[in-house]
C-alpha cells in the first residue's frame, strides 16, 4: 500500500503506483485546485510541495505531479494549494498574489502559490533571485508576469527576519498552516515499509517517462527506484565524483564542494530545465533516456566519465559513457540491468570546462544543439580535450575525432579553426523540428566557438572568429 500524509490527512492506498499522482489528488481526493495543463511537466499547474524526513529535518521541494508517480509519494508528506490554506485569512504567499495583482482567470494561480510556499520553506537564502528560480517552473498566459514577479519580490521581504528552518516561524508569521509542526512525528510513526513491487519498468524521477508512456505506465507493472539509497548520493573522494543514478539534478545544483570545484554550474545546470523538474528529474534518467540532445549526457560525456551497471544479482561492470550508446535509443544495457552511478575525475587548476545550449527559449526547452568541453591546458598547449555534442547524431555524440586532434596542439585560432573542419566531418545533422541539418551546423561550428571565447576570453574574442566564417 502506498501510504503517505496528502496535507493534513495520512493516505493508505492500494491504487497503482505507477498512475500519476496528479489524477490520485484530482480524481481520487477531489483536490481540484491541482490544475491538469500540460501533463508534460512545462506549465506548473499541477505543482505540489513533497517533503521528506531526514534524521529529524524536513525538506520540502516542489515538484509538478503530473509526471511523477503516485508510489513516489510513500513515505512522504504531500502539500496541494489546498493544505497551504490557514483558516479564514490568507497565507502571506496568496495575499502577495491578490495584493500585486497577480492573478487574472487564476488557473495558473494555485501552483504559484504552492511554489512560493514551498521557497518559504526551503533552505535556500531568502533572496529575490531564488525567488525567481522557485516560480521558473510556472507560466502564465494572461496575468503579465511582472506583476507575479512582484508578489515574489513581496514574499522575500515578508521572509527578511525569518529563522532558518522554523515551521514556529512559519506558522506565526502566516506562511503555513499550524499543522504542518506535527509532520516530522507523524511521518514517524508511520513506520513506512518499502512498497512491495512487482518487476516491472525502472523508473525514478519520471520526468521523461511520464511524458512519453504516462497512460502505459499507469496500466502496467513499475518498478519504482527513485528511494533506493544505494542509488542515491554524491561522493567526492581521491579527486573523482561518484554520483548515485538517483541524484537528481538539484542535489548537484545544491552541492557546494561540487560548485567550488566547477564554478558555474549552476549557470550551465539553469540552461537544463525549470526548479521543479530539477527537483525530480535523475541523472540515471536522463542517461537511459538516450536523447540525442539530453543535457546532462552532454554534460557527462565531456567530462570523460564512466557508468558502473549493476544487475538483479548485484554483479556490476563499468564501461565509459562514451561507448554506451549504441543507435537511437540504444545503449549497452541487458536486461535486469540498471546504471547504479556515474564517475569521473574532477578537473584541476589547468583544466578548464564549458556547458553551451541553444533552443528557441533561453530556458525550459528542448536542445536545437547543445555542447560541452573538458580542455587542459599547460603552456598554451592542450594537453587533454574531451568534446560533445548534441542535437547532431541519432545519439549523444562524443566527438573522439576532434578531440583526438586537439591533444598536443597550441591553443591558436588556426587550432580551432582545424578542428571544427574536424567536427563538421563528424556529426551528421538531420532536419527536423528543430531546425534544418545546415542550420545545426552552423550552431555546432557557433558553440564550439563558444567555448574557447568563454573560457579563453583573453586569447579569443567573437570578431577573431567572424573573421573566418
């Protein structure tokens, strides 16, 4: 039985794991503030809170439960707009909406709120750009987004005095309901057990699943892995990161050894998708996904990295992500087979790396073409080159070509230039939604470009490459 607290009410279900815990809520619970949009993960009508019980702390995190799996719920408290709600007042998140003028049909307006609840309650700083990042997963189609920016803009003022962590302050200071002090022993005395499934499909986040099979997954056998803690995880140890296959993109985003060592990753991890899917979203998912144009492949690829696989008899090997895609969505994977982590030496003082993305929108979006770099460098000379690329191939394309070339060579624009000859012989684009083969090739020669102005600004400059095109 799946069994969880949805607000202020403990939840014992035997409905299907696998069915999305958007329609539980909805059809099920009859919370209908919990809007059905896109059912893609894009809009953020559906946003609910989940909050997680760790060594005594609750952590709360938005996700949008259109594409996430009711048996993700186990063990959890889930928060619809509904259980944000204080008797006869409004929350300091809603009066900022009604105050600001905010909203206008008010579809949108519920997942906001939630969204602006769950940033009171999250242990990022209260500042206005995290703000932002809180509502980057919800749109809206008629209010005019300045005016909910500034309904944002009046939580973290409201929050300026706020004590870290304090459900006490929350509570008095309107934010939440009075309930929300006796979760952490409720959640307690549960006493969860793991769900017993059958062995059907893995999934963790669901963020691409979901979008794909939402309707097959809900009627078939799935294996849910998403709290499998020998999956979980971030580990840096002997200068190489070992990453779980169930961390997810915001456990990097929020990894602070992990951002000193790669300074802007959170830049790059910003490009890759909206806080809530982040929040959701695995790195073992998006690798199995296989996606010509999956983001953190892209990433990983560059950073020369290798996968362990562990199958049902806890046998595992490791081969380098590189080799492990095969054709269009095929990959080096047997049946019973999952990846259990992810490794990759970190880089050092003379290495330097570089994430590129290009889409019709600067954020939330699909790849046209997306690449990155891992170069060392010592004395103008490159004496290591890792390159990938997306968006070009019929799979995650590690450029060994160009990057071969690039070994032992001066760090010159005569280089770069030889090496995208190189590259373009390499891909093999084709003309789709996203754009025509020439037009790809033209953005692959474009962020390879990028690259060597991003990290070398002081050798390269945009007019040294107009100049040649």
């Amino acid at each position: 039985m799946t069994t969880f607290i949805l607000n202020n009410k403990i939840i014992k279900t035997p409905e299907h794991s696998g069915i999305t815990l958007l329609d539980f809520v909805r059809y099920q619970q009859r919370l209908t503030g919990t809007k059905i949009g896109c059912r893609e993960g894009d809009c953020g009508a559906c946003t609910v809170l989940v909050g997680t019980l760790t060594n005594d702390t609750m952590k709360y995190q938005s996700i949008t439960s259109c594409i996430s799996p009711l048996g993700n719920s186990h063990g959890k408290h889930i928060v619809t707009v509904e259980g944000t709600n204080l008797k006869n007042k409004l929350t300091i998140a809603q009066e900022a909406m009604k105050a600001n003028y905010a909203t206008q049909c008010g579809f949108c307006t519920p997942g906001f709120v939630v969204a602006l609840t769950g940033f009171a309650l999250s242990n990022s700083e209260n500042n206005y750009s995290n703000a932002i990042d809180a509502i980057s997963g919800n749109i809206c189609r008629c209010t005019g987004y300045k005016a909910i920016e500034k309904a944002a803009h009046q939580v973290v003022k409201k929050l300026e005095s706020q004590e870290k962590n304090s459900f006490k302050w929350l509570i008095e200071n309107e934010f939440i309901p009075e309930y929300f002090k006796n979760i952490p022993q409720r959640l307690k005395d549960i006493d969860v057990k793991d769900l017993n499934q059958p062995k059907g499909k893995y999934v963790s986040g669901g963020t691409d699943l979901y979008v794909q099979q939402a309707d097959h997954l809900a009627d078939n056998d799935v294996y849910l892995i998403a709290e499998k803690h020998y999956l979980k995880g971030i580990t840096i140890e002997n200068k190489t990161c070992t990453i779980g296959t169930n961390a997810t993109v915001s456990d990097l985003w929020n990894h602070t050894e992990l951002n000193s060592i790669l300074p802007n990753l959170r830049q790059h991890l910003k490009l890759v998708s909206s806080e809530h899917i982040r929040n959701m979203a695995s790195i073992g998912g998006n690798l199995v996904n296989a996606s010509p144009i999956g983001d953190m492949t892209i990433f990983f690829l560059a950073l020369n990295s290798n996968i362990t696989i562990t199958n049902e008899d806890q046998k595992e090997r490791t081969i380098l992500l590189k080799n492990f895609y095969q054709d269009y969505k095929k990959f080096d994977l047997k049946t019973g087979e999952l990846i259990k982590n992810i490794h990759f030496k970190l880089p050092n003082k003379c290495s330097f790396f570089n994430f590129e993305k290009v889409c019709k929108r600067t954020h939330l979006d699909i790849a046209s073409v997306n690449s990155a770099i891992h170069i060392s460098i010592e004395k103008e000379t490159i004496l290591e080159a890792h390159i990938s690329i997306g968006g070009v191939s019929a799979i995650p394309k590690y450029l060994h070509k160009t990057s071969d070339f690039l070994i032992g060579k001066p760090l010159t624009l005569e280089t770069i230039l030889e090496a995208n000859k190189m590259l373009q012989k390499e891909i093999t684009p084709i003309s789709d939604v996203r754009g025509k083969s020439d037009y790809k090739r033209l953005l692959a020669r474009q962020l390879f470009f990028a690259h060597f102005m991003e990290l070398f600004p002081n050798n390269f400059t945009l007019n040294d490459f107009v100049k040649h095109a």
